[in-house]
C-alpha cells in the first residue's frame, strides 16, 4: 500500500485549478513515492473556495492560511496566490516544517527572495519554484541533449514569450496590471519563464541590460476584483507595471543572449519560444507546439537541417506514464510531472528543481531588468548562493 | 447536488487508460447532468484487471463482462475490448438496458454492426461509437465553420493517417495484426478515423475503390499476448491484416475524395491529416497538431493564404472548461470531452454523436473498402438505415 | 572560344518565355559545351512572335515550324506548343536531323508518343522532355540520397500537384481545357510531372486505377484565344477535359502510389508535393517550397525527426554555378539547369534525362489512367522499350 | 525604340555577378524608360575582369575605375567593391556626373556617408544604396499592407539575420572579417540590411543600445585575397570585427525594436526575419522564404490566425513581370527588381528608393551601434537630413 502525503493549497483560481488537477492526476499515472492527499484548500472568498474544494475534489477548505498552514495534517503547502504574498506565507509554511511548493514569480524582489531561500534551507524542508516549463518532456529532452554535448560550446540564446491578452484597451485593470499585488508586469509573469529556461539550458546569467514599456498607461477598473480577466466599471485607473521588456545579456559562459517578452504581440496566444545555436547544434522550442523539439546538428554537412522531433516516445523525458508515440500531451501535463518531480525528490531527500535556491537566481535577473530599465545600463546579476 | 450514473466498464489496457481517465476527469472541468461514478472495470486477466482498478479509481472490478452487464448498479457500459468481440458485448449490454458506449471500429464487419445498431435501436438505450477526434476542439470548430458556409461546394477531400509503430520488421505479431482479434489492420484502426471525419465534415460517401498491402508478411509470435506492443518469440505467424491501404472516393454531394492508412510511414506517430478544397474556403487539420486548424478563405484576393488557428480560446467549441488561450490540450482530452457529450445527451435524451447508426455508416464504408481490395472494383456503399 | 549551337524554337507565349530565358542565361552561369545561339523563334502569329523576338533576344523569327526545321542554321529544335502539336514537330525536327527539346506532355496519347520516340532514335539525335523539377537542385539531391540507399525498399509514394487557377467558373474556356487542343486536363498538365518524379526517384510503375471529375462543365469562350487566361465572351462551350483526377498505383519494386491532381484546389498555386516512406527514412518535397527537400532517417532513435535541408549549398547539385547558400533559385532556374542537361549531354553525346524513351513511359501510364477513368479498372501499364 | 542607358560597374565578385545579371535580365522582363547597355566592368586584377567581362557579357573593362567614372560613355556608375573604397569613388562619380548605384552598407561610418549624400544632391545625380531587399514582391507587398492600415499603431519590430558561414574556426580571415576594409562585421554585412527594412516598414529609430561579440578571435590568413571564402595559410592574424550584435531600439513612434545578427547561427544561411506587432496586426517574413509574407489580423476574432500568402499573384507588386503564380523568384530577382527601379526613377526624375539619403540615416544606426558597443549607454540617432 502506498503512503501518502497530504497537501494544503493556497490559492483556488486559474492556478489553483491546474495544481489541483496535477495533484488529483500525478498517482494515476506515475508511481510516486506518496500518493497526495488533496487535504485542504485555501481562499479569503469563502463562497469561492467552497466551490473549487468541490469542483476540484479537495477534503477541506480554509479561509486563512494562517489556519491552513498550523494544521498538523498538511505536509506540503501549495502557494499560488498574487505574488505579493508569496514572501510572507512561503517563510511562515517552511517555519511551521512544511515543504513548501510555490508558484513562479518567486517574490516582488530579490530581498524578499533571498529571505525566503534562507527560510527554507534554515527549515530543512523541500522547496520547489513552479516552472512547469522545465516539466514539458521536450524541454527536459532539450536538457538531455545539451548535456550529451549536441550543442557545443554555446553562442547564441535568443528568447521571446509572446502574449497578446491585453491589446485590447478595453481589457480592465486586473491585479496583474497592478503594481502593488504583482510587482511587475512582463518581467515577472513571462520574463521569469524564459529567464529560467535560459538558466536551467544555458546556466548562469553574468549581466543584462534592458527597456520596458506600458503602451497603454489607463484602463478601467474592474467592477469585481477576480482572475484573468475582469468586466471594466466607469472608474479608470494607472497601469503600473510594465507590458513589455525587451532585454540583451551575457551569460558566464560567453554567450550572448536576447530576452523579449510582452502581452501586445497581437496573434500570439503563449508563445513561450527560445533558439540556442552552439558549435555543434542548434535547438528551438516553442510552448504553442510543446510536444515538438527542434535540433540541428552541425555534423551533417550538405544533410544538414532543422529537424522536427516529436517528443512523445515512451523512452522521452517523463513519456512512459501516459500514451503511445504520437498521442499530445497538453500545458496541464507538465503540471502533473511536476509535482510527480517534487513528490519524488522527497521521497530521495534530494532538492527538487527548480529550488528556492535556483528561483532566487532567477530573482535577481528579474532584479537586474527593472533596474536597467530604469537607468539603461548594463547591471551584473547579483551572485546569490544558499 | 449533482446526479450520479455508474459506469461499468469491459477492458483495461491503452484505451481503458483513457477512457478511465475521462470518466475521472469529465465532471471536474464540465457540469455533466450526471457525474459519473467509476463502478466497475472488468478484464479476464484478474491480476491485471485489479491492478487497473486500483491504478485509475474504479470502485469494484469483474472478470467476466456478462457479470458485469447483469450488475443492476451499471447504468453506462463502456466496452473498449478487442474488435472480435465487441458485437457480442454491445448487444447483450444494450439488451439489459445499458447505455452503450464503444470503442471504433464499431464491428468485424457491416453484419455485425447492423445487427448492434438494431439492438441498442430496439433496447432504446443511449449509444456512441468512440471517435473521439470529432470532439477535438479544432475538429469541432472545423464543423462549425463548415456549416457557416465557409467552405462552399466541397470539390476535394484528402485524407492519410500515417503512423509507423510496426515498420521494424522485428516487431512482434500482435493482436493487431491478427485477423481473428482484429479483423482488419489499417482499415479498421486507422480507416475508420478518417472515414469519420469524412462522413462528419463532409457527409456519405458513395462509392469507393481501394488496395491494401501486407509489406511484412510474417512476424515472430509474442511470448505474451498484450496490448500495443510485445516481446516476439522463437515462432512466427503470418500477419493476416493489412500494413496498409489506399482508396479513392465519390461523396454523395459530388467531393472526390482520397483516404490512405498506413502503419509503415517511418516518421509519422500519428499524422492523422485531411485537407478540403471548396468553392469558398480550403482547410486542413493534422493530429499532430491538434489544437491548431488550417483555414484559407476565397474571398481575400491578394491577401489569400492558409491561416493556422491556434483553436484555444474560451469561445472556441468546448474549451471555456479548460485553460487560456494558448495553453494547449492533449490527446486524452478529446476522450473527456467526448463523454461529456454522451452523459450530455443522455440528460438531454438526445443521440449522442457519432451513434452507433453513424458507426454502422463507417463500418458500410470499411466493407466496400475490403470488398474492393479483393476485386479491385469500385464499390458503392450500401445504404445503412435506422 | 566555346563553341555554339543554333537554337530555334517553335512556341513563344509562357514556356516560350521561359524556355528563352534558359537558353540567355546557361552560358552565364555554367560553362556548357556549346554557348547557345538564340536563332529564331517561330509562332503563327506574326505580330506576337516579333514582339517575343524583340523581348527574348532571338536573332529571326519564322511563322511557320515547317521552315524553321527546314533551315540549316539550326542545331537544336525547341518545341513548346499546345500538346496536339507535338508529335507532328518533333517527329519532323528528328527527320531533319535536329536535337529535340520537347515540353510535356510528350504527347496526345501513347500511340504519338511511341512513334515520337522511335522517330528520334531512328534519326541518332538527342532528344529531352521538359520535365524541368528533376532540375530543381532539391529535387536532384532527393535523387542523389536514395541512390545512397537513405530511403530503403520504399512502401509509400504520395503524390498531389494541386493548383486552383480554373476554380472561378467565370474563367474562361481556353485552350488547356479543351480536349482537342490539350489532350487532357490536369493529367497531362500536373499529372504528367508528378508521374515523371514518380518515375524518376521510385522507378516504373506496373499498374494504376484512377477517376477524373470536370466540376464546371460549361465556361465561357475566349473572345481571342490566348495564353493561360482570357477574357470570355458571351457565347459558352463544354469543358472537354478533366478539372482534376485521383489515382492509385503499384510500383515495380511493390511500392504503394497516390497521385491527385487537380485546378480546383484553392489556396494552391503551384502545390506539386510528394512524400517517399521507405524502410530507411523519408522525404518530402514541394513546389512551392522548391530550395527546400525534407528529410528523415529510420536510424536516430529518439532524436528521429523530419529536416528541413535547404538546398542551397555549392555542394549540392547544380548549385555551385549560382549564389552563396540560402540564396534562394526560382522556378525559372530549373529551366536554365534543364538546357545546360541538354547541351551537356550533346557534348558528351550522352542520352539526356528525360529523354523521349521516358517520356514515352511517362505518356503509357497517363494513357492508363485516361482508360481506368473510364473504365473504373486497374490496368497495366503497357512497356515501351525503345 | 528604345531609348538605351550606359552602365560601368566597379567591382565583379559576388555582388558584381548579382548586378550584372540584373542588368541584363531587367528590360527583358521590364519595360525600363532605358534598356541598359553594360558597357563596361572595372577591376584592378585584369585577369579576373576580363574573365568577368566576357562571362557576364559586358563591352568592355576597366582596371582602374578612375579611367571608367571619366568615360563619356558612362552614364551610370554601379559600385560594388568592399566597403572602404565606397565613398571615393561615389564622390568621384557623382562629381563627374554620373547617376550612382552603390552596394550596402553606404561606407565605413557616419561623416563618409554625409559626405556622399552632399556629394549627390550637389552633383543632382541620380542615387540608390543596394539594399535590394526592399524589392522583394513580398517585402514590397509588406509595405503596402502597412501602408493600407493593417498593422495600425506599431508595437513591435524584431528582426534578426542570422548565417553560419564562418562558425568553422578553419574559415580564413577573408577581407569580410577585416576592419580596415570592410569596416565591421555582423554590423554592416547584415545590420544594415534589418534596419533598412526596420526604416522602410516601421520609419525613424530614436535610440539604441547594443553590445557585439567576436567567437572567435583569430584566425589563419588567406593565401590568396577573394572573395566570400578563401583557403588559409600558416600565418594567422586577429580577426578586427564583430562576429554578432545584439541591440534594443526604440523607434520614433514609439514601437519597441530588437535586432539580432550574426554569423554563428548554425543551420541558418541567410535567415533575414522580422515580425512586426501592431493594434490592428502582426505580419513576418523570412528571406530563407522570401516568395512568402506571413499576416495576421487583429479582427478576425475566433477564426484569427497567422496566414502565410504567397506573393506570386500578377497584381502583386512587380510581379506581373515574371511567372504565373506559384512559380519562384529566387534572391537574384530582387536585383532584376531593384535596376528596374532605379532605371524607372531615372526616367520619371524621381529620387530612387532607397536613397544616398536613407542610407546616410542607416549608416547613423550603424555607427549608433558601434559606439553603444563600446560604451555600453543607449545612444540617440543622430538626426541627417539633406
């Protein structure tokens, strides 16, 4: 008989919903070492989290974190509320011997972030950043490659994450147009993203430099505060935080890097993309085709070519737990395989990945874009080490 | 508080995985009228079907599908067996008044399905045949744009549904390859998808012309009989199916139409892909790429060309229960909402779609498909009425 | 000081420019033999073949074939009329003793097309059918990789060439859909060149079955006859050939053949696309992408995927006389390639590729599929052995 | 009759082939106010020109283009030499009266290329700077629909040109990676090319910032001084330009820019690609797909999508020239193209585009660039007018 872990979850929205599926699918599908148990959910929004608790088959609900994270019967806490509060419950869940499973962008800054990777190490217990990304069987392949040296000494990382959900002026003022609950825009909901795909890929960034811009600074506020998206009352207020960031960087290794995110590329729904070229290949990975990777190897002479890999084999990164060759795997899945990954890592006593420690690096880019931004230098990446 | 139906269902290996998983999944991302409840999974192999029990969630288990069907606690049959003996389930299921729903093809041949679309007619229980690719959101909307007159007189249809798990000449003699278990290789396994789609999107076809082919006429013989695949032994058998055919067509509504399956097109996993040219509009769809349509319209002049639709918005068909735009789906969501639609109609009292008259339609197209790959004549497609 | 050859040409409206083109440019780029000589042009119309005279850089011009074959400054007779023409030109070029260089279709039929064929062997002059993709560096080196054995015993060979330039029912009736003039439609206009691929990378093809559709069976006729396209008048006449045709065919080695061609598939202009599977790998290949020959090897695993090789390197075939790589040929360049073929084979009194003797086999198995078209039977197709 | 033009051309190489062969393709395909005469080819090694002169069929050469630009019989004169001699002799041959036509990038910095513009618009020549791009039908087709309001107010431009050809640390220090003749490397070679289009598409840049690297610092010296590629000997020497750039621009309207170019993109030979985002679309191109102009438009709701329109209609621009549609132009069209334009403009007494003066406001960003590399800081775009 399988043991178990239970799990208490902060947060019920479109977050909420896909940790939720991943902790209902991941024992299904793989063998981890404890099955989760969906023990308690967590929301201000009684009538809210009541709902989701039933919807998405949780034991228990909760009101206060505070309350959920005191419980005796919580082993790991799921955070993925706005990211200002990231800070303050991920330190009081690992003081309280939680592990602690939080949702990217780790923190509003890189002292909050550093704050909370002492915490945890300080704690003992397990810690996971949620950059499912690294979770997809492509980019883990992608990994596979590089460290079977089918890249080469690296020269090139050019980066975009291309969204367009808020082109339209009409969109309302959501709480991750606002500064104060996500303390940025781009930068930290899509710049993390590929900022961590860059160092999980390529390894360390060296130093940046980098412009934003808000292409429409007005907007109405929404007469609900709520999710995604929210119905605009008469009311206008300031966008503050950035759409777009474009950035160039040097990485520790010598290569050069373009970074390019934004929320006003009309057309694109989640284009999440990055190419590498090295001395002896080229990748390009795209989330709008994430069962695809592409490789070039610089072996091939006049056969050479970009070649489309269908990253769907059962003897692909995380593949033989589900369907045969051929058969999509869609965004959700490389929820589920992530919290297979930290569920395993416990099991092993080993840090999953990405850690606190490694969202913290990813902090301080983060860091280093807003202030370039502000006085268009170049700025070194703060070293941080735990 | 919602309504439950118990599901029992007979099979447990590649499509009990799945259909487990929908049968799971349906009721936490749609509002079914009825949540279904994981009653009973049912296999001759005890171990094996205990292990799936436990494994997917189901409740109780059999070992015999006639104990299942005289359960008075199963109100939905599921029957996802091997093709030999699908006639025989569906009839006795539909007969004890089960809802019937089955895997494709429907049938070993039109006698057969005739015969189970008169039973479940008779018993007057709810029934679907399980194409579960008509429920792919871009499937789905390529009905919707049809119907809008986007297409126009159809003047081609084009299909293929290439895949390429049995090229190695050292792959062993499945099941599947067997013409007792089986009945046909490519035919039925492959044909009878893309025959769908074609009778969904275009309507009846009328008549046909076909070859097959057998490239690897013997195999070694498991040691083991299992699912997709198995370790071959010393012995070897002939294959008595089909690797592969090709066939042309005449559609009632004047479309010539082209169908060819295979499972030796080395680099293909599962390229199930059609192409229709109208009088208004052209487009395109690729299994490989499932949450993308292809549409190119007539009437742009200049500016005419192919458009890829990324189908993931919330207003595209079925989607407002999953993710944003951009966040893709996989394979096995086609299979959760697919029983939405069945548990959907049967709170509707509606047929659901594709029945098992539709069912029957295809298996009319399969026959003349093997008729003619003997005489080498076209073929009209008997009528088939219910 | 090269050497020159005299050419006349007989035709001068779109493959009249084309094929002056080619004759301009060869000695430019490659160092043939003999530098040709534009000579004279021919055509019924005097005013037109004056003007192409002027526009193309020909030295005369007759109105009349039979004078120009009569005249002794010519070496090499380049035949580019409506198909009824062919045979009667170019059997009386041979008789004069000239090299013939003869667009496709050879011919009306099989029975012109072997008496075309036996007349040139008869008279010991060189002689090519414009089969000019073979030229098309892509094209050559698909040639090249199967003949170092990248594909295999080959199982599938699918092939469309789709264009949509007659979809519009108010294009007029001109020459090419008259059967009079033209033979046929989309069967010896496309069909004929994916035939000719066909023949060229898979080898001889043993029997066929295959269905025509006219969609639009009434047009208006031309005020003026004329080129591609025309202005209708008022009076309309019957479309008297094929707007499209679908095949299948068995190959001598036990390949499986698709083959779809059709003027009514909108969105494509110039769409000619085949895929070779075999047990080695496999490639594709498309007109409209025509630097561009994607490639997949059987042999790499869980890296296997399809690339894309841009053919553009000086390495590849019939590059090194053009640009540096990646900068792309035209169409027009397969022309130039396809006379430096011509002139070359003169000067090393080498049969060109395709010569009449292919042309011939190509014409045999059009042939069949006129007849299956009736017939709704597979036939054989009729060797010709010269 | 027409009237004729005579042409002199400095340089025979790479470049000097391209432009010959526009020169005598373009009053075949066009109707030019002139047909060009190619009178006579400079190069200072007599035996490499008048090899050229007689393979590209000009009248006459040249070994010093001092004694061309004072020919009579010289009306127009084409430079195409390395960088460093640019601005000599297009002073001297606009100082002696003759209409200039000179290779990309316009010179070696800023103050030779204000130079040049003065020299011109003094001598009131006719001038144009090669950036022959412009001229694709695609790019020009990209133009117009900017131009009819499809993209609407800009967001985003981000281009890249990425090739390969001197990733092999065994490729010879050919004049192209030398400092003293062709100025820079990445920065002039294929800079200049983006922002031209960045300039033509989008309009002025404001700011830049920019940084460069060199892989690969020396490298052996070649035997012998040529072309695009050379064999090295023993001796290796320093290699004195950029290898790659990255910058971040802000244009005029306030659309953010990201330029990418480089020489160490393996498997990419002349991918030359910019997307465009705007409110009312997106839009992208490639030069690797140079026939093929990729739109998407902002309302079109749920059927939006990327379209790709082959730019081959007649009613294209420049296309009525050539093929039917679907058939190719390659890259030396845009040359044909670009001779046309120029010879048009001479005979309508219009300022050819682009001008000595858009390249002066090219060669801004350019040296932009450099100094940005150096100094880290965002720089503004010097302001030039003429």
């Amino acid at each position: 008989m399988a043991k178990t872990i239970n799990v208490g979850m902060v947060g019920y929205k479109f977050m909420g919903k896909a940790h939720s599926n991943a902790w209902r699918q991941v024992a299904v599908f793989y063998d981890p070492p404890f099955v989760p148990v969906l023990k308690a959910i967590c929301g201000r929004n009684e009538k809210g989290v009541k709902e989701a608790k039933e919807k998405y088959g949780w034991e228990s609900y909760e009101t206060s974190w505070k309350d959920l994270i005191k419980r005796d019967d919580i082993d790991i806490v799921d955070i993925n509320t706005p990211n200002s509060s990231h800070a303050e419950i991920a330190i009081a869940a690992a003081e309280a011997g939680k592990h602690v499973f939080l949702e990217k962008p780790m923190a509003m800054n890189l002292k909050e972030a550093k704050a909370m990777a002492q915490a945890v190490k300080r704690a003992g217990v397990k810690h996971m950043v949620g950059f499912n990304y690294r979770k997809f069987p492509a980019l883990a392949y992608a990994k596979e490659l590089i460290e079977r040296g089918k890249i080469g000494r690296v020269y090139h990382f050019r980066s975009m994450y291309l969204q367009d959900w808020i082109v339209d002026p009409d969109f309302a003022l959501v709480w991750r147009l606002d500064k104060t609950t996500a303390g940025t825009g781009a930068i930290g909901d899509l710049g993390a993203h590929i900022i961590d795909m860059a160092q999980f890929l390529i390894g360390d960034i060296s130093s940046i430099t980098a412009t934003t811009e808000t292409f429409i600074r007005e907007r109405a506020i929404p007469e609900e505060s709520g999710g995604l998206s929210a119905k605009g009352g008469t009311k206008r207020g300031k966008v503050t935080v950035d759409d777009a960031f474009v950035a160039l960087a040097r990485f520790k290794n010598g290569a050069l890097g373009t970074f390019e995110c934004t929320r006003f590329a009309i057309g694109h729904k989640n284009w999440g993309f990055f190419e590498i070229n090295g001395s002896k290949g080229s990748m390009r990975f795209n989330l709008e085709r994430s069962n695809e990777l592409e490789y070039l190897s610089a072996d091939e002479g006049d056969e050479q070519g970009f070649k489309t890999i269908l990253v769907t084999n059962s003897t692909h990164p995380f593949m033989s737990a589900w369907w045969p060759p051929g058969h999509m795997l869609g965004w959700e899945h490389s929820h589920t395989i992530q919290v297979y990954h930290l569920l395993d890592s416990i099991g092993k006593d080993r840090l999953p990945e990405p850690s606190f420690f490694d969202g913290a690096k990813n902090q301080a880019v983060l860091e280093a874009i807003e202030k370039s931004s502000q006085d268009g230098k170049w700025h070194d990446i703060e070293e941080v080490k735990f």
